[in-house]
C-alpha cells in the first residue's frame, strides 16, 4: 500500500459494507472448505452449491464481491486449483476479524486459527438476511479498530524479521524505538525480551508452527487495514511490514 497523501483522508467502510464484506469472506472460506477432493464429488453437491449460490444473491452479497471471488463462488465442485482453494479457506480468518468490528464475536486468540462454526454462527453466513451481520450493523469505535491493527502489525513485523534473519532480538528496545508505527507488546507473549509462541521463543518454534502463524496474523491485518480505509477494494490491500 502506498503511502497516502499529506491532503488524503481515509474513508473506512461503513458498517453495512462490512457486514457484507464479513459475509462475502466467510462465504468464500466456505466454499473452499468444501471443495471435494479430485475424484470424490458426491451427489448432492450440485445442488448445495446451487443453494449457497441463491442464499448470497438474495443477500445482495454481489455487489460487494469483487469479479474473482464471484469467480471462485462460481466455480463447479472440483472446479478450484488447489492454490486457490488453500488462499480462499484463509479467509475465514478476516471474516473473524470483522464479525469482532462488528460486534457480533469475542476476537479470537492471536496465536490459534479461528473457530470455523463460531466465525460462521457470528456472521449468520446460509441465514434469512434479517439474521445475519446485515441487519442494522454497527462497529466498534476506531481506536478501538486502531489498536487492534497495531497490535497485529507489531505480531507481523517481527515474524517477517524472524524469517530473514531467524535469530532473538530485543524486541522490547526496538518496539519501544521504533518511530515508523507504534508497536504494542501488551497482547503478546514475551520471554527474554522477544516474542514467545505459547510459552515458547521464536527460536525453538517449530517452521510449521510459524508459517501457520504468519498466516493468522496477515490475513487478520488484511481486514484490520481494509477497515482503516485506505483502500476500497479488499483486494488492494496490502499488509507491508
């Protein structure tokens, strides 16, 4: 994302718009999710997918999908590449964070992945519109939004540190110094000055365990920022470190 303008203002969303984006999230997750394996379509599938497809257009979802998503919720079963499919089911996790702007779920821990049925329960995704995130939204406060978004940039900085040169720091002296962005350590676990994964350095966390994190936290930070308004379309959103 580009650095704005000393004259631009943001424009966040309005809580209609990201109780739609929420939806529209949640609904590409889903439809991931449930891709059947190469070979193995079942016999009610078309008809699931047809229902699914009816429910988000009588929800008025279209207009807030952008063309490859509405690609995507298109497509026939067995119709995604892997690539795709894998990216679409990490979208449940900025679903997760908006159905917390929003109001309407607690935010989920910023180590572990979303719960996938409370995500889905709290956006009201397959629900009559009157009983999903539609009805009469309201977000939270913006500092509120601000510090959350903080907290996660500071979470994201340091794993892409992490990855390129995989050592400890003193994290605490650099957030502290840092003059770029204010970094907040009040959400995180700290051993020794750096950060810790369940008790754990960075360090001794096992590849696996770090990329699923990483994935947490950029996804998280790709609604986070959506929502600080910078950009309109989801998928121009960037989450530079």
């Amino acid at each position: 994302m580009d650095l704005p303008d000393d004259d631009f203002e943001p424009a966040p969303p309005s809580p209609e718009r990201t109780a739609a984006r929420a939806l529209v999230l949640a609904a590409i997750a889903t439809r991931a999710l449930d891709e059947p394996d190469a070979g193995e379509l079942r016999e009610n599938d078309e008809p699931a997918r047809q229902r699914f497809l009816r429910w988000f257009n009588e929800c008025g979802l279209r207009d807030e999908a952008e063309p490859q998503e509405l690609e995507l919720l298109e497509a026939s079963f067995s119709g995604l590449e892997q690539k795709a499919r894998v990216n679409a089911s990490w979208r449940m996790e900025g679903a997760a964070v908006l159905a917390w702007a929003l109001g309407r779920a607690p935010l989920p821990s910023i180590l572990l992945q979303c719960d996938i049925d409370e995500t889905l329960s709290a956006v009201g995704l397959l629900r009559p519109r009157e009983e999903t995130a539609l009805a009469e939204p309201r977000l939270r406060a913006q500092e509120e939004l601000d510090l959350c978004s903080s907290l996660y940039l500071t979470l994201h900085w340091r794993l892409r540190q992490f990855f390129l040169q995989p050592e400890r720091m003193n994290f605490v002296e650099f957030a502290a110094q840092c003059d770029w962005a204010e970094m907040r350590l009040d959400g995180l676990q700290m051993i020794d000055n750096d950060v810790a994964v369940n008790g754990v350095p960075l360090t001794q966390v096992e590849q696996g365990r770090l990329r699923e994190l990483h994935s947490i936290v950029q996804e998280r930070r790709l609604a986070l920022e959506w929502l600080a308004g910078f950009e309109s379309l989801y998928s121009d959103v960037t989450t530079d470190t």
